[in-house]
C-alpha cells in the first residue's frame, strides 16, 4: 500500500515537473520533490534525483556569476 501510494504521488509531481519544462511553470519544484518520493522505492529514481540536482546547481552557480558580472557594471 505504501509503495502504490508513493509511486502515485511521486509520479504524479514528477509528471507535473516534466510538463512544467515545456510550460511556463515551477518545474524547479515538482520535478526534485517528485523524485524524491519516488527515490524511496526505486533505485533508478535516486540517480535521476542526484542528476537533477547537479544540474540545478551548475545552473545556480552559473546565474549567480552573470549576476555578478550585471552588479560589476
């Protein structure tokens, strides 16, 4: 009952996250937690989760240091 009720969710926001790629949206949101939930039971979902968040970091890295550089001017 736990695994069905955490593939469920999980699936759900994780679906959600992928449509919010394509559309306007906070996909930066449902698509971690989406794997998160789904990380609990399936192994494959914990190595798109640690993918997920290294791209969201190098993102974040790279968005400050154009920050930087637009206060600098």
């Amino acid at each position: 009952m736990k695994k069905m009720a955490v593939t469920l969710i999980g699936s759900t926001l994780t679906l959600i996250g992928a449509i919010f790629i394509l559309l306007p949206g906070p996909a930066f949101l449902f698509l971690p937690v989406g794997l998160a939930l789904l990380s609990l039971e399936y192994p494959w979902a914990k190595i798109w989760l640690k993918k997920t968040q290294r791209l969201m970091r190098a993102s974040a890295v790279k968005l400050d240091a154009w920050i930087g550089q637009l206060r600098r001017r």
